[in-house]
C-alpha cells in the first residue's frame, strides 16, 4: 500500500466535497492502482548479487553492449522491403524492448545485497504511477501497442510475443551465469541473452505466421524458415535438458538428442513443403560460390583446431592473444559470405553455433556426471 493511502477519499461520495480536478486525480490514481495489482504476476529471473556472479575473469563489465543488439536492428524502422522475414518493424521493435529489458534486468540481478534491500524499501514507497512504469514487463506493453499499429500483427498474438521475449531475457540471461560460470562477462551475458530473446520470439511468429497464413515461399524466405524451425527446436531440447536432470544422464542424451532431430526435421520438412534432406542437398549446390565457402570455412575451422591444440600442449601463447587470433579467424569467415552468400552464411553460421552449444551442453553434462 502506498505511504498515506489512509488520507486519501474512500469512494466517490467520500471526494464529493473536493474540487473537479482533485477527484480526477484521485480517480486516476485508483485506477493505476488497479492497473498495477492487476497485471500478471509473470516469473521474472532470481536476482543474482554482483558479490556471487562470477563473471569471466580479467574482463571489463561491458554493459554498454546492452545497446549493440537495438542498434543493430533500428534499421527497420524505415526499411520499406516488407518481403524480409521476420518483418523488420517487428525485429526492429522487438529489439528495442530487448534493450530497455537489458537495462532492467541488470539493475535488478547486480546489485548488492544492501543496495537490493534499499531498492526493495524504496520501491514500496512508490506511487503506483512509478511502480507501474518501473514493472519489468511494462515495455511488453508498450511494444504490443507499437507492433499493433506498425504493423499487420494483430494485438491479440502482439501481445504474448513482446511477454515471451522478456522472460526469456530474464531466464535465459539468468541461466547462462549460472550454468556456464566464468564464461561471460556482464555485457556478453547481456548480449547473448538478447540475442536468443530475439531470435527465439522471431522464429515463433515466422512459423505461426508459415501455419495460419501459408503462402509461396522465395529461396530466401526458405532458407529464414529452416532457420527458425531450427532455433525453436534447439531452444526446446536445451531448455527440456536443464529441466530433466534425467536426460543428461549419457544412456538418455544421445536418444533424446536423435529423436529431437527426427522431430526438427518432420517439423522442417512440414513447413517448407519438401524433404529436408534432399532441400539442404540442392541448397548446397545451388551455385559454385556455397561450395567454395564450404570449403574456405573447413580449411579455416582446420587451422582454428590446429592453433588451439598447438597452444594448449605449449602453453605458452597467452589466452588474450589467442583470443585475437580467434578475432582474426572470424573476421575472415564472415567477411567473404557477407559479400558472396549472407543467406547461406547466415544458415553456416546458425548451425555452427548450435553444434558448439550441443558439444558444451554435452560436455559439461558429462562433467556434473563425473
């Protein structure tokens, strides 16, 4: 209850002495109240106290990457090719929320207990105006309203999208410092669960989208299609994994992990109207420039292995400098599919990611075991 709340009129005929404008901000106030009590009560990430984070040592804070990600994407606000999937108005907003959440999310899980205890005093006392406006998942709403009215979306699928991603910033965010501890520092944490916010919220609508509305796909849009398919796929069986400590058990992972794969692709093959196999085949041979950086990307993933057994057995090499070698290494991946194939890149380069998540997921799974 907010502080002198006793003061105020109890109902209409307790203001009716007052003047118009008194009685218009009292009825304002009751209803932001109201408001407030009556959003949902949505799970939000346990905070997490800078005195235990453990973040990546040696490294700066970085918070400033919370920006990288909206900025990135702002683009589509003015884009005009309404053919790009997901629709840029959509991403381009969707990010926005993403940064205003990032800059929450990090004043509610780094801060120290005594501070986190003053905020929590402090945020008693607020009016339910502040309270409303300071509420985690207040940008959602905001983003629905714009998503409404930028785009065809309808508010009714507008508004579970923009809920979802915040709270798979929240959780996400909050599951990569505590399952892989030492492996970020606060600002790559923050970017990496942006990242997957997006693209997971994204690939959901693209393939809503593809079910309710079906419609000819371009090569391009097939391509963002499989994609996405895979993202949602691959988000499931990780987060099902970290819930079923049963699955991690090695006997259970490796079957898990085929019949997710015979579920990707029946889900794929669905969508896309082909069989997926055979689709992937005559993608890889649709014009000589993929095969040349198929084979540019083996000879550079050739030399990354090389370079870190070699520093690994001498052990002399210092890990800054052979984090500036893996700098070098990506540089050149990217930079001849930007210019030659960004579709397929942009394929190469999912699927790359998701084959080292596996590999790590499987990794520190047999490590816990042990």
């Amino acid at each position: 209850m907010v502080h002198g709340e006793a003061k105020a009129p109890a109902g209409p005929m307790g203001g009716a002495s007052n003047a118009s404008t008194g009685s218009g901000s009292q009825g304002m106030k009751h209803s932001l109240k109201a408001a407030l009590t009556t959003l949902p009560t949505l799970p939000v990430a346990d905070p997490l106290h800078l005195s235990c984070l453990n973040t990546r040592s040696g490294a700066s804070t970085g918070v400033w990457l919370v920006v990288l990600v909206p900025l990135a994407c702002l683009p589509g606000l003015y884009n005009t090719y309404r053919h790009c999937h997901p629709l840029p108005h959509l991403q381009a907003l969707l990010a926005i929320q993403v940064g205003v959440c990032g800059a929450h999310l990090y004043q509610e899980m780094c801060l120290a207990n005594g501070q986190k205890m003053a905020k929590k005093e402090e945020g008693q006392q607020k009016p339910p105006l502040l309270r409303f406006l300071t509420h985690p998942y207040t940008p959602s709403l905001a983003t629905s309203i714009a998503i409404s009215l930028l785009t065809d979306i309808h508010p009714v699928l507008a508004l579970p999208l923009t809920l979802l991603c915040s709270w798979l910033l929240f959780r996400v965010t909050h599951w990569l410092f505590t399952t892989f501890p030492g492996s970020f520092s606060l600002g790559e944490g923050a970017i990496m669960g942006q990242s997957v916010a997006l693209a997971v919220t994204c690939s959901l609508h693209g393939i809503i989208s593809r079910i309710l509305w079906p419609q000819k796909l371009s090569h391009a849009h097939e391509i963002s299609l499989f994609i996405q398919t895979a993202i949602v796929v691959m988000s499931v069986m990780v987060g099902t994994i970290y819930s079923v400590p049963m699955l991690r058990v090695p006997r259970m992972f490796l079957p898990y992990l085929c019949v997710c794969g015979v579920v990707g692709v029946g889900l794929a093959s669905l969508l896309l109207g082909e069989w997926v196999p055979l689709w992937l085949w005559e993608l890889l041979n649709f014009s000589p420039a993929r095969l040349f950086l198929l084979g540019w990307w083996f000879l550079l993933t050739l030399f990354a292995v090389s370079i870190t057994t070699w520093a690994r057995r001498k052990n002399h090499l210092p890990t800054t400098v052979l984090r500036k070698v893996y700098h070098v290494v990506i540089t050149l991946v990217f930079i001849p599919g930007v210019l030659l194939e960004p579709s397929f890149l942009l394929l190469a380069a999912t699927a790359a990611t998701m084959a080292c998540l596996l590999l790590e997921v499987g990794r520190r799974s047999c490590r816990t075991l042990v």
